[in-house]
C-alpha cells in the first residue's frame, strides 16, 4: 500500500516509518510566533530555562507583525518591544516588523518554507502553507515555547482525505467560490483532524494566490492540513525564493499512485456560480444569486485568504468594469497581504484607482479579521468580507458579515448591497 503526502512528510520529520493515529515527535523546520502571542511565548521561555537561555536554532525561529501594525496602543507596542529584544539578544534575524505584512505570506516570499517543512505558529491559519506542500500548524504559546528547547514537537498522525477538482471557472467566478462551496458541503466538522490534499486538473493549473485561497479555510472545516505539491508557475517561484531543494522534495514527498485516503470527493467547477458564507458562521453557505440585493454598509478585501496581487486585480477589474467608482455611502477597504503585493499594486497604477474611486487603500495586515483593527462595524451594520471567519461580533459586536470572494465583494461595493459580480461584467460587454 503506498503512503499519502502527510504520511511521508511525517516520516521524514520524525526518523521513521509512523501509522495514522499514532503520537510522534517531530523535529520543527520552523517555529513562528505572531505579535499578537508573541511576547507570551518568550516570556515563558524565559519563565522555564532562565534569561540567559539560548534557543536551538536562531535562524529557524521567525517573529511577524501582522495583527496590529503600526501598533494601535500601548501594549501592544510593548509586547512588540519583548519580542524585538528577545531576537536581539537570540540572534534571530527572522523578524519581520511592522513594514512587512502577513506572515504566512512574508515568509513564503522570503524563501523560508518548502515542501515537507514542519512549521509551527500562533496563529490558526497557519495551515494554509499546505498551499506549497509544508505541514504548517497553528499552536498554543507553550508549545512554540516548548519548541525553543530542542526544536520538537509532537503530533498524532492524521488520516488522509483526498478532493479532485477539474474543470475551468466562468468570467465571475473563482477559487474562493469552490472554497466557499466546499466549505457548506462539508461544514465546520466535515474534515475533523484530517490531512486533506487537493488534486486534479484545476489545481494543477492554479496560481499560489488560488492554492493559498483554498487552503486558508481549512481550519474552518475542522482539518489539520491541506496539502497541494508546487508544479508548474508556483514550483519554479518557490525555487527562485526557497532554493532548487524543493524539486527534490515535491518528488520525494508527493503521494504515491496507491495511496489509500479515508474520503474522495469530486468537484467540477465549469458551472459554479459565486458563492458566500452568510451570518454567523462559514459554513452557512448560500449562491450570490439567492441573497443578492442584500444591503451592505462596508466591505473589505484582504487577509490571509485573499490578499495577494491576482485577488485584488481581479478586484479591480469589477470596479472598472462597474464604472470605477463605488456607491454613495458604501465603506469599501483593501488591504494587500504584503509589503512586496503592495507595490506590485502601485507600480501596475491599481492604487490610484482604487482611492479616486472612493476606496480606503491599507498597509499590508491581518486587517479585518478582527474588531481590534481600524475598520470595525458599529453594531447594527452589514459588513462583506474575504477574510475566513464571520462569527457574531468578530468585527464588531452587533455586526454580521458575509464572506465572498474579491469579486463579488467589489461588485457589492459597486452597487451598494450584494451583486453577482457576472451581472457587472455582463453589462460592460453589452
């Protein structure tokens, strides 16, 4: 019986050969800690072994600064001075400040994850590396902590579910659409502590922006990791950042032809229609077509989920087929999920469209993911957003928000409550 991608990069992680549900430990490629969290794994590091404890391995520990940058208060600002003294005194060099953006996406663009790396982090999305083939997982304080050590940490080996997707997306539709479909499918147990890897003809010709897209929502569903293996575009962009080591691996790591898995689903996505999580959850999934005319007050494109160059670019290509300005009154807020994506947008003349059309153009952060950012709904308000979670109150309490993609949130903002974003381009043809 052949082994599934999760099975193998365990093995390689651990030393030896493991079977599903067995606790292994493993050795850390790299443990990552958030602003937000931060300051606590250090401190209990230092709580357990003592200030002038070393850790095992500077260069495999990396702090982001993506929650709350430029920090929004006091403490804030002195839990990122914790966390930049500690890696001074460390020697970590991988400390990505406020100027950077997401983490996941920072280092991904800095050539800091590959295929079969095991990387830890604070924040649960942590996953979505699974987009180039690495098992990423979100954990507690302690257990980065921990990691700082010796450069382990255990896991309980997951089975395996595999989802087949083909075909190709209408002018309107995307990743973020089957994402969201998959989503109302499955529901919030749907992929309960499984390894899920992603296949199929679409996949194969998926950019790093759709493969991140899919990923990102993973936790939602309950699932340990995602899995995609670069080819292509997204293989040879992540030599040029991470080395030529990951061809090697991508061969070495992907599942064998025999691989057995717990689940296989098919999808076909030539006749997918645009697709949103309604109030309050994520797996409260409805068409765009059965909510449209839904009036909005605010909507918002970025995070994790939706902030590379491609997700705003086709953002903005409905908003110039929507005549380049939004409605009266309507809140429209972009954030790219980094520094490298925002100039990209600048130096391609997005960003002046964007502000003369009437949108609020941010510094590369998590952003709306949470109230405790600029932006938050008053309560009452109607929010759209591509962020990956719309629980009561996550932006605002007494708000409710409705996830979609890039595209049908530009679309709302265009016309002022919920639109297909088909119908805008429909109309720019006719």
């Amino acid at each position: 019986m052949g082994k599934t991608a999760i099975m193998k990069i365990m093995e390689r992680a651990s030393g030896r050969e493991v079977q599903v549900g067995e606790r292994i430990w493993c050795k850390v490629d790299l443990a990552s800690a958030r602003d937000f969290g931060g300051a606590n794994c250090v401190l209990q590091f230092e709580k357990e072994m003592g200030k002038d404890a070393k850790v095992w391995d500077p260069d495999k520990i990396a702090y982001t600064f993506d929650l709350q940058a430029p920090s929004h208060s006091e403490k804030v600002s002195n839990n990122q001075k914790i966390i930049r003294e500690f890696a001074k005194r460390q020697g970590i060099q991988n400390v990505f400040d406020i100027n950077h953006g997401i983490g996941q996406h920072v280092m991904l663009e800095a050539g800091l994850i590959k295929p079969g790396d095991v990387v830890l982090g604070t924040d649960s999305h942590m996953n979505l590396l699974g987009a180039v083939g690495a098992f990423a997982t979100g954990v507690g304080n302690s257990d980065i902590a921990a990691s700082y050590i010796n450069g382990t940490s255990w896991f309980r080996v997951p089975e395996t579910m595999k989802i087949e997707v083909e075909g190709e997306f209408k002018p309107g539709v995307c990743m973020r659409d089957l994402l969201t479909k998959i989503v109302g499918d499955l529901g919030a147990g749907g992929m309960d502590f499984l390894a899920v890897e992603f296949v199929g003809e679409t996949i194969e010709k998926a950019a790093l922006a759709e493969r991140i897209t899919l990923c990102s929502m993973v936790t939602e569903m309950s699932g340990k990791v995602p899995l995609i293996m670069p080819n292509g575009e997204v293989l040879d962009w992540l030599c040029g950042r991470a080395g030529e080591e990951v061809r090697t691996r991508v061969k070495e790591l992907s599942a064998d032809q025999d691989a057995e898995y717990c689940k296989v689903l098919h999808y076909n996505v030539s006749d997918l229609e645009p697709m949103a999580s309604c109030p309050d959850a994520p797996d409260n999934v409805k068409p765009i077509s059965e909510i449209a005319g839904t009036k909005v007050d605010q909507i918002h494109i970025g995070s994790c989920s939706n902030g590379r160059f491609e997700d705003i670019k086709a953002a903005y290509d409905i908003l110039m087929a929507g005549g380049g300005r939004i409605f009266p009154g309507m809140r429209a807020i972009i954030t790219p999920s980094t520094t490298e994506v925002q100039i990209q947008c600048a130096k391609e003349g997005l960003l002046e469209k964007f502000l003369e059309a009437g949108v609020v153009f941010t510094n590369p952060t998590c952003a709306l993911c949470t109230a405790e950012h600029y932006g938050a709904l008053p309560s009452g308000d109607i929010g759209c957003s591509t962020t990956n979670r719309n629980f009561i109150g996550k932006v605002g309490k007494g708000s409710h928000t409705y996830l979609m993609s890039p595209m049908s949130a530009m679309a709302t903002a265009v016309r002022g409550c919920i639109t297909d974003p088909r119908e805008i381009l429909k109309e720019a043809k006719a």
